[in-house]
C-alpha cells in the first residue's frame, strides 16, 4: 500500500524541486522517505520525520487534512528539522 502512495508521491513531484529529507513514518505499515527529490520505501535517517496514520497521509496529500490542524490535534507527530516540514506544505498546498 505504502508503495502506491510513494509513486504518487514521486510521480507529484515531477518538475518540483524539494531540498532535504524527510520521512512519513506510519508505523507498522513502514515509511516513505523523500530526500532532495526522491522517493523510496526505505528507512534511513532524514532531517524530519512525520508520525501518522496512513489514512492521515493520505488524506494530507488529497489536500484533505491540513497539516497544521492536523499537528495541533495530535494527528501527526512532527520531529526533528521543522523547517523541512514547512517545504512540505508549500509543496503540497
């Protein structure tokens, strides 16, 4: 499952630049790790990680959930580099 919503992730980036790294961490489903650009569903440290559901994931890239409601109601878990997290919302907002 965690594959599927990586290529979308990989094919939504496509002709957008992201610097850093960055991993969804979903917990027993696995990770999606974006790091300068690429996208993979393999662990390895990042700058930030994101800890949510992968209903909550993909709701936040449907646009469906925002991310900083989402924080605030403890639906994701943010740790490490914060300013990586802000390029994910100009990313995908």
């Amino acid at each position: 499952m965690l594959e599927d919503i990586a290529t979308g992730i990989r094919d939504g980036l496509n002709g957008k630049t992201f610097e850093g790294s960055m991993t969804f961490d979903c917990g027993p489903d696995g990770v999606i790790v974006l790091d300068n650009g690429t996208v993979s569903t393999v662990a390895q440290p990042t700058d930030c990680t994101l800890r949510l559901s992968t209903k909550n994931l993909k709701k936040l890239l449907r646009g469906q959930l925002n991310p900083m409601t989402a924080v605030m109601m403890g639906k994701i878990k943010i740790s490490g580099d914060m300013g990586v997290a802000m390029k994910l919302g100009k990313l995908i907002g």
